[in-house]
C-alpha cells in the first residue's frame, strides 16, 4: 500500500511538471489564435477587392484578371467552387458573411479564400509571406480602383473602400511631400514603383506608390508584425494551476486512498478461498478499470474451477463406463470355453480400448483449445475441396444414410477460398458431420456461402432435432440430452465443446438451429473469411 502511494506522490510530481508544459501550450495557443486573427485582418481587405472585381466581370475578364493578380503575387490564384473545399461550419459561416478564411500551411504560409459575392465560388490563393505580396497586391488594386474617379473624388472613395471591405490596417492618401521619404524613394514612386519604408516606431513597415495622372501617393501601413504575449504570463498561469491542482489532487488522493483499500480486503479473501468476493467498479477511472479487471479475474478463476472440478467429474463418469466393460471382458476371456468365444471377448475389449483411445483424444483436444490460444497457422482453404474430402472419409460409415452437398453461394471474387487453420477446420466439419449421421435418419447436408467479409457453412440433418430449450448448452462439454442424442448414439460429449472452441479461435461463433429444409437440426459455424495477421 506504501509504495502505491509512494507512486502517487511522484505522479503528482510529474502533474506539476505537466502543469508547466500546458502553461507553456496554453500560451502557444494563444499567440497562435491571435496569430489567425491577425492574417485574416491583413488578407480580408485585399481579397474582398478581387472577389468584389471578379463578381462583376464575366467569364473572360475574370480569367484575365486571375493571371494579372498571379503575376503580381507570385502565387497561384483559382475560382473553385465552393462544395468542392473541405470546410467546417466556422469556416463556412464567415464565407458567407463576407470575411476570408485563411488556412496556415506552413510557418509563414497559408491558404486563403473568399467567396465571389452572391456565387457559390470561392477565390483561393496559396500565400507565402502574407504581410509583403498582399501589400504589393494591395497597392495595384486601390489604384486601379482610384483613378476611375476624378482627383476631388478619391479621397472619399479610399474611405468607402475602406470602411466596406474591412482593412486590418491603415490606408490612405497623402501629399508625396508629407510622406517622409527620401529623395530616391521620391523619385522610385514618382516613376510608379512600389516603395517599402520603415515606419516611425522602426518595428512596422509603410507601402507607397503612386497614382497615375494624381498628386496623391497611396500609402499602406503601418503593417505591424504580431507580438505575442510574454511568457510571464506563464508564471501567473503556472501559479494558479497549481493551487487548483494542489486541491483536486489532495481529494482524489484520500478517495483512492479508500478504494485501494477496498481492492486490498477483497484479494485477501479471494486468497483464503471466498471466490465470489467482487469490488465496486462502476467509476470509469484507473481505479475503475483496475476494479474491473480484478472483478473480471475473480470470475475467470472461479469458472476455471468450477469446470476444471466438472471436467474431473465428468472424466471419472465417463472413463468408468468403458473400464467396467474391460472388466467384464476379462473375466468373460477366463471363463470363455472356446477359442471362438474368447475371440468374440477379445474383439469387444478392442473396441473398448478403441473408445477410451478416442475419448482420451478430445479430452486433450479440448484442453488444448481451452487453456489458451493455441498455435494456429492460417492459411487459404478451398471449401469445395474440403467439404468433398469431409464426406469421402465419414458417408462410408452408414450406408443407410446419405451425405450430399446443398447450394453454396460464392463471393464477388468467385472463388471459395477462406482463411483458417486446415487440422482444425477439419476436425470440427468431421466432428459436425459425425454428429449429423448419428442422428439422421437418411440425409446429411452440408453447403456454404460466401461475402466479401465473412463466411458460413451449415450441417443439417433429417434427424429428429434438438428442441429449442437447450440450444445455449448444447456446445457444453460432456452435454447429452435425453431424447435423441443418448449414450447409445455414441459419442462422448466432447465434440460440439471442441467444434465452439476452434470456431472461437477463427474469431467466429458456432450455433444450432432448426432445419428449414430437412426438419432436424442445422448447425452453423461464422467466422471472418480473412483472419487478421497475428
């Protein structure tokens, strides 16, 4: 109990740890959700521009402005449809109330899309550095829109543009005098190139260009780069998760402290022999499942008992029956006054031996499948050819009875191949077969089908059947009932055990039934016709 406790308190060392590296997760997540807010904020505005534009054109012009922007970004633009993208319904909400979606694909990367106003299309676009290209983009695009308008007009028309597309940063329009350039970013953007600047603060960039046939110099910016938060906050973070935890840990601690114990008396008495001692395990915890499985070992152990004591039982009734005979047979051999008598006696006493013999077998049979998974190699069987071989080797056995093979439905593939192991699947079609030709009267039939996932062969028989009463014991070991199926149709009670327990080793079950066309009993083995690898 010490130690388990011992074990606790460094668990709840390592809790601590885990507080720390969720502190520092928590914070990540943060920076990483303002880090989404803040792409978005940059790519809405210049992205609403081109849906916006696209929405008016038609299909030509939309197909030439698409290789205009390309060249200009230096990234790939397409209009997809919309059901065509893999998106959630966040997603899709803000498409369609105008906003972009940008997806982060790598460091600085992302895919960005906005849907074409009234249009089931979206613009995409693969951006690698979301700050730079969009300002480029930006720039061509407000001009290209500005100089529509007379001089007076632009600057109420950048504020329109402004206010309906949902910029992320500043734009404007200012004298190229009160822009604070130097003398060659003058001349750069008076001959209508872009200029980059440092802003005032030195830690945000400024974008100009000029306009055409304007006095006015477009300006972009300040574009800031995201600051995340400082990690001080990690300490605050850390602090409080660690009183929070402090006392979940102190409660949890003293209830399992409670429940161990619980666990500890029930061993005890398991071990002095109280096998029907249980413990609560209705909790979902370690504690929980730990509570399960002692639960689950308790029963194993009292089944595994409570059948090893039955199979003793079983054993010394069935071994008595056949060594009573050998007996018999002996003192018959001495009394015997003739060589044909003591012939007859010798016989009877082989065919004792040779039930003892068969009856040995599937006792051993039966442990083997029963202790355990035992060593099965699987492999692809053709059923036609083993139900072929089944009757060749038992319809000899009583001629009055006829073994025939009913309709068996093939698979898509054609072909009536399964995974099983051979030794196996033999000896419980033998064991299933034998059993139907004790009890038939004239007609044993065996058949298949075959799906894609699964397989099922049935053996019926004609006989009288077994009443619906005792079809969940009749695959019990040393089972027999008392009407049809008697220790005078022969058999030991062994074989539908040993036919459910290979059946179980395929991953399958084994069951009775009635019968449709032959009135007597059907027996059906189902199991998965590919086994997965071991």
């Amino acid at each position: 109990m010490n130690s388990i406790f011992l074990r606790i308190y460094g668990g709840m060392l390592a809790v601590l740890v885990l507080v720390a590296v969720l502190g520092v997760l928590s914070l990540h997540l943060v920076n990483e959700v303002r880090a989404g807010q803040h792409r978005e904020g940059l790519a809405q505005g210049t992205f609403s521009l081109m849906a916006d534009n696209l929405a008016l054109q038609n299909e030509v012009e939309r197909k030439r402005s698409l290789v205009i922007w390309e060249r200009l970004l230096g990234v790939p633009l397409d209009l997809a449809p919309l059901s065509m993208q893999t998106l959630d319904a966040g997603q899709r909400s803000r498409l369609a109330r105008g906003l972009v979606v940008v997806e982060k694909t790598g460091p600085h990367a992302a895919k960005v899309l906005r849907q074409v106003a009234h249009e089931d299309f979206v613009l995409v676009a693969q951006v690698k550095q979301v700050s730079e290209q969009l300002a480029r983009a930006t720039l061509y695009l407000l001009a290209d829109e500005l100089v529509r308008y007379p001089v007076t007009e632009q600057q109420q028309r950048l504020a329109q543009i402004r206010q309906s597309k949902g910029f992320g940063f500043d734009i404007a329009l200012q004298r190229i005098e009160r822009v604070g350039l130097d003398d060659d970013q003058r001349r750069r953007v008076e001959e209508g190139d872009t200029v980059m600047a440092l802003g005032r603060d030195g830690d945000s960039i400024r974008v100009f260009a000029g306009l055409s046939g304007s006095p006015w110099v477009l300006e972009i910016g300040p574009l800031y780069q995201l600051n995340p938060y400082p990690p001080q906050l990690l300490i605050l973070i850390a602090f409080l998760g660690l009183c929070l935890i402090g006392l979940v840990v102190y409660l949890l601690v003293r209830q399992l402290e409670r429940r161990v114990s619980g666990l500890e008396m029930a061993a005890s008495r398991i071990a002095q022999g109280s096998l029907e001692t249980r413990v609560p395990a209705g909790d979902a915890d370690s504690v929980g499942r730990l509570a399960a499985a002692f639960n689950g070992m308790a029963e194993h152990l009292q089944r595994s008992l409570s059948m090893q004591r039955e199979l003793v039982r079983a054993v010394s009734h069935e071994l008595r029956t056949p060594v009573a005979r050998l007996r018999f047979g002996l003192e018959m051999i001495e009394s015997a006054s003739t060589e044909q008598a003591r012939s007859k006696h010798l016989a009877g006493m082989d065919s004792y031996i040779q039930d003892l013999d068969r009856l040995v077998d599937e006792m051993l049979t039966y442990a083997r499948l029963e202790q355990g998974a035992p060593a099965l190699k699987f492999q692809r069987i053709d059923l036609d050819s083993l139900l072929d071989r089944v009757i060749d080797e038992l319809a000899p056995l009583r001629a009055d009875v006829r073994v025939t093979r009913g309709a068996c439905e093939l698979g898509e593939d054609q072909l009536a191949w399964v995974e099983a192991e051979p030794r196996y699947l033999h000896r419980a079609l033998q064991n299933l077969v034998s059993n139907a030709m004790r009890h038939a009267e004239s007609e044993v039939r065996l058949s298949f089908q075959l799906g894609q996932q699964r397989c099922r062969i049935e053996v019926e028989d004609d006989g009288p059947g077994i009443p619906e009463g005792v079809w969940d014991r009749i695959f019990t070991p040393f089972t027999r009932l008392d009407d049809s199926r008697t220790r005078a149709s022969g058999g030991h009670g062994l074989g539908l055990s040993i036919v459910r327990r290979i059946i179980y080793w395929h991953g399958g079950r084994a069951q009775v039934g009635r019968s449709e066309a032959l009135g007597g009993a059907c027996f059906s083995l189902n199991w998965p016709r590919q086994q997965a690898p071991g």
